[in-house]
C-alpha cells in the first residue's frame, strides 16, 4: 500500500528566495521585454505598391524560430511598414572567444562579421554555422550559434510561470496548515492525477517518489508551452514544442532515464525476450534493440507533428480571408478558426498527458521487478 | 510526377487516421451505449487512443510535407 505522504512533505520547497522576491523578479524581468525601452523600428521599402500576400510565407514565419521578437507592424499614411520588434541577443563562439551583442546591431548591416540573411543568422567570412556533429570532428571554419532566439526566450518565460505557480502553490500548503487555497487548489487534483493515474499503475509505488517529480516537470512544461504557443501575442506565440529541437530533447531525457535505470530485468526482455524460440532470436534482438530509440523517436514526432499541424490549421484559417481579398469569408474563417483554437486547447493538454502517460510506461518496463 | 505523389501519400495518410479514429469512436460509442454509467471512463480512453493514432498519421503527414 502507498504510504500517502501529505502533500506539503512531498513537494517541500527548500527556501532560495522569498515567494515576494521570485513574484519581483518575474515581472521586472516581463519589464526586459518591453517594447518602448528595447524594440526597434524597421520601415520597408516601396511605400507605394502592395506587396502580394503569400499565405505559405506568412506561416513559415510565424512558425519557425527567429532571432527577434516580432510583436506587431504597423502601416502608416504613406504605406510604410513599420515592424516594431524586441530585439533578442546574439551569442556567437567564433574562433575561440565569444561575441555578445544584440540583433539590432545586424539587422540590415553586418557586425563583427554576422548578418541577418531572412531571419537567420549567417557569417559573412565564409563561415558555416556547426551543428552537433561537429564537436566531434573539429570546430574549424566553423562558429557557434549560441543565440538566445524566440523559442529559447519562450522557455525562459513558461519556466517563469512554472516557478510561479509551483512555488505559490507549495507556500500555500505551509501557510494554510495543509489546507489548499487559491492555486494549490487548481494544482493539487492535476498532481494527485499524475500520481494516482499515470505514475502508480505504470511505475509501481516503490519507485514513484523517485520519478514522480520527472513525470510532473514534463506535463507541466508540455503543456503550458502548448498553451502559451496558442497565444497570439507576447508572452505566448512563440511556438516552443512546434520546435523539432525542444521535443527533441525532450525524448532524449526519457530515453537517458529510461536506459539508466533499466534492471537486470529490462535489458534481459530486450536480448532475451521471453517465450520466443531460438530461431526467431535473430530478428528479434535487433527489432528490441531499435525499439530502444524508436519509442522515444514517436514521442518527440508526435509531439511536434501535433502542435505544428494545429499552428498551420489556425494561420491557414486566418488567413483565407487574406486570400479571398473579401471580409465576406470572415464570419466563416473566424467561426472555423475559433473551432479549432478549441480543439487546440484539448490537444494541447492531451498531448502533454499522453508524453506523460509513455514515459511512465516506458520507466515502469525499465524498473519493474519479475512478476511470473 | 513526385510531387503529385505527395499529396497522394498524404492523402491515404489521412484516410488510414480517418478510419482507425472512426472504428475506436463506434466501439466506444458501443460501449457508452451498454453501460452509460461508465461514459467518463470510455470517453477518456477514447480520447487517449485517438490521440496516439492521430500521432502517427501526423507523422507521416509532416513527413510528406516537410521533407524534401
């Protein structure tokens, strides 16, 4: 039987700083993003001639990755554009020393070598951007791109309101004698869910406490990353797990964790699985053996394919009346794109339970003891 | 020739999504309809399974769309 510890022992929260303090910090740090002290002003050319809309343009830029926080344009009487933007920092390694400075400086001029080419960062030495193989074969010819871009400020802001909610829910407990108010009562069923439904059945109680913090950072950061990428305007809108790279690594830590606490009993299952005869074991070990990476390889497509295809759905509604050139599509356009953002906010959360729910699977066959 | 093929394969995608998410919403219609007091519970795991099928066909989607 699980010993049900009380809420408050489980998530004890070690003091760093005061609630008041983190709450401080959060808002000022909002305040960095400001556009009247940071963004820039960007015109366009050719005020006078409309510029075709290209529906399949307007998408790509809305989904991937840039290194500028573009919040709105505006166009004023003479037909200028005016894109006002925060302007994010660029952290470059090149050729043994780091280059900080901030993406103002390289849009529509060169900076210490570095230029803005659509939106992505490109060295005008002649330099290629590494990628991860190559910090194994040398680094030369090569630079860096450590950049802090939409996506990685986009994590920073949903960790912000993680530690928020999480931190005003564990004080809550210690100040209201166990007793749940406020947010801890919107979290507390969420948690209790996770634990009663996704860690238990799969993982077993001997073993939740020790994953149990894991299965709840993923929920949580999947899904309100799902959510805030709904959200057309800043802090949301940044489209983070749409990003191949963060679901990536996403199912890299449950492929690290799960091969590092596999048993005796795991690796067993996969070269020797049982109740198969000899002559099938040649096709098997190696089917086992792929399974190892295939399963947190669906994770991280599935994730990604989910988020980004509802992303297009929406900007594909929206942008219909654009192509059709007539406000007489809209009452349609909108009731379809509003359909969809509802569908959204389930798949969003579903997502980020079914994420959950498989890791906990996949941990539970890597520490489940025998049980013939 | 190729890139019809694409919106081909993406197409039949769709359809095997289509049918796999179909055939789970009338078992769990069934099953609803046999015991009502259970509908949480069904509807739930419906979800669920539709979520994971809806995974794979996504894949192939963005497969057939993204890469070159």
């Amino acid at each position: 039987m699980y010993k049900k510890h009380t809420f408050a022992e489980i998530f004890k929260v070690r003091p760093i700083m005061r609630l008041s303090t983190l709450k401080f910090f959060f808002f000022v740090s909002l305040l960095c993003f400001n556009p009247v002290l940071s963004a820039q002003e960007s015109t366009t050319s050719s005020p006078t001639e409309e510029k075709e809309f290209n529906a399949v343009e307007m998408i790509m830029h809305h989904i991937s990755d840039s290194n500028e926080w573009h919040l709105w344009t505006s166009t004023d009487e003479n037909g200028e554009e005016h894109h006002v933007s925060i302007p994010l920092p660029i952290i470059v390694w090149k050729d043994g020393s780091f280059h900080f400075f901030s993406s103002k400086k390289i849009h529509g001029h060169t900076h210490e070598g570095f230029t803005l080419n659509h939106g992505a960062l490109v060295s005008t030495e002649g330099l290629e951007k590494a990628g991860i193989a190559d910090l194994f074969t040398g680094l030369d010819g090569k630079f860096v791109d450590l950049s802090i871009t939409k996506n990685v400020a986009g994590i920073f802001i949903s960790i912000a309101f993680l530690l928020l909610i999480f931190v005003s829910a564990s004080k809550i407990y210690s100040k209201n004698n166990g007793v749940p108010k406020g947010i801890a009562g919107f979290v507390e069923p969420v948690i209790l869910f996770i634990r009663d439904e996704v860690a238990l059945p799969n993982i077993g109680a001997k073993k939740t406490p020790v994953f149990l913090p894991l299965l709840l950072t993923i929920f949580f950061f999947i899904w309100i990353n799902n959510l805030l990428g709904l959200v057309p305007f800043f802090p949301g809108g940044a489209n983070v797990t749409g990003n191949i790279a963060v679901t990536m690594v996403l199912a890299l830590i449950t492929l690290v964790v799960v091969n590092i606490n596999g048993n005796k009993n795991y690796w067993g299952h996969i070269f020797k699985p049982p109740g198969v005869p000899a002559w099938l074991l040649p096709i098997m070990i190696p089917v086992e053996f792929l399974g190892i990476l295939t399963k947190p390889f669906a994770l991280m497509m599935r994730l990604f394919a989910n988020i980004t295809a509802g992303h297009i759905m929406i900007l594909s509604l929206i942008s219909l009346v654009f192509m059709f050139k007539s406000i007489a599509i809209a009452p349609a356009s909108v009731a379809l794109a509003l359909f969809v953002s509802v569908l959204e906010l389930l798949v969003a959360a579903l997502q980020a339970y079914i994420f959950t729910v498989l890791t906990a699977l996949f941990i539970g066959m890597a520490v489940q003891e025998e049980h013939h | 020739m190729d890139a019809g093929l694409i919106y081909v394969g993406i197409g039949l995608a769709v359809l095997g999504v289509g049918l796999g998410i179909g055939r789970i919403g009338g078992s769990a219609m069934d099953a609803i309809a046999r015991q009502p007091e259970a509908a949480g519970k069904i509807q739930g795991a419906m979800l669920i399974a539709a979520g994971l099928i809806e995974g794979a066909g996504l894949i192939a989607i963005i497969f057939g769309a993204f890469v070159k």
